[in-house]
C-alpha cells in the first residue's frame, strides 16, 4: 500500500488530538500495494495504522468500516477502526478521506500449505456467519456489471485466442443465476497477502475495501 500522499508528523501529531489515544511517537509509511496511503503510526498508548483513501467515494466508506467493526466485535481478526471523540470512523488527512485502525499482528505466507488453507478457510466461515447480522448493505464493486465493463476494456487487447475465451466465458457468466444461493457480506479479496500470519495462527485479515454484498461462494472463488 503505497504512500501517495504524504503525511508531515506536525499534521498528524495535530489530527491525533481529536483521537483518546495518545501521543504520536512515530509515523512511517507503508510501500507495499497500489491504491491507498497508508503508514504505521506508533502513540503512547498503542501501534496503529492510517490508511489516507485515494480513490474510493467518502460515501462507500462507512460500509466497509462499520463492517470491520462489526466483524471485530465477533471476535474476527481483523482491523477494527478506531472512533474519534466525536464517536467518528472517518476523518480528514491532507484533503483526503481518513482513518485510523489497530494494527495487527503477522506477516503474510506467499507459500501456503494444507494447514495455512484449512485455518484461512475456517476464518472464513466465520467471517461469512458473523456477517449475517450485518445491517448495511452495499454491492460488491467487482460484481456483473463491472465484470462486464473490465472485459469490453481488455477485450482489443487481447491476442484471438484468448479474446475467443473471454467470450465464452463471458456469455456462460451471463446464464448464471446466483440470486438462490446463499448470500451475505464478503471480503471479496482476500489473497495471499490479505491474510496475516502470526505463527500458524491468523494474526489479522485486512484490506476490507473491496468488500460488499453477494454470494458467499464469491468470496471462496477469490481465495482460492
């Protein structure tokens, strides 16, 4: 999660005011991945990490941070967002939509075994069954109509072959009727580097910000 908009320490140090947890202590930014900025930021009180938004719509925010509250309060491992003193998820950083999480522990394993599969399915399970009781709702960006749209973008690109293949495969999608199978909120992209390992246990799942309403087996196509 690359850092594009930077952060001087002065402003953060002053944003943190209207947070309950202390003082900073150490602000540094993240160089890993595509579409967010986002750093580490150490307090007096706890390790954190703020993630500046660059390209999703303040309005989609507050499904995808409510959502990771709610899956934190059920005992999931994941980021849960941290409320400012007016009981807020979502602030301003530079001019671009902000908030502040906990930061959890592990690394990912790009080399997963049997185990690591079984314990990330597990998690799963349970992100999809706590998600149930999840009142909002919001489509999954990455649903039919933007399937549609990504392969008439590519569609010219592409050599006869495949450009045949993404044909078929794109009429077969359009005979697919998912609206009977179960349903809820999914992560929806929840690759290798999503998940945190820490030890043999899942330390942390992150990156919640494809996330959104549709087919659980969405969501065990995009794992697996």
């Amino acid at each position: 999660m690359s850092v594009f908009t930077p952060v001087p320490e002065s402003v953060l140090s002053s944003w943190l005011q209207n947070y309950a947890i202390g003082r900073l202590v150490e602000l540094k930014g993240i160089s890993a991945g595509v579409q967010n900025s986002n750093f580490f930021v150490t307090t007096t009180l706890g390790r954190y990490v703020l993630t500046l938004f660059e390209g999703i719509g303040r309005a989609e925010l507050p499904y995808y941070l409510h959502l990771m509250a709610h899956l934190a309060r059920h005992g999931l491992p994941v980021p849960a967002p941290i409320a400012n003193r007016d009981n807020e998820y979502l602030g301003t950083v530079e001019g671009k939509p902000a908030v502040l999480v906990m930061r959890l522990q592990g690394a990912s394993v790009m080399d997963p075994d049997e185990g690591h599969c079984a314990r990330a399915g597990a998690m799963l399970a349970g992100l999809h069954l706590a998600g149930q009781s999840y009142g909002r709702r919001q489509p999954n960006p990455r649903g039919p109509q933007w399937r549609e749209q990504a392969a008439s973008q590519v569609r010219d690109h592409l050599p006869a072959d495949e450009r045949a293949l993404l044909d078929e495969e794109m009429r077969f999608q359009a005979t697919i009727e998912t609206d009977t199978l179960p349903a809820g909120a999914i992560h929806a992209d929840l690759f290798r580097d999503n998940v945190l390992w820490d030890g043999e246990h899942i330390g942390g799942v992150i990156d919640f910000y494809f996330a959104g309403h549709d087919a659980l087996l969405f969501d065990v196509a995009v794992t697996v």
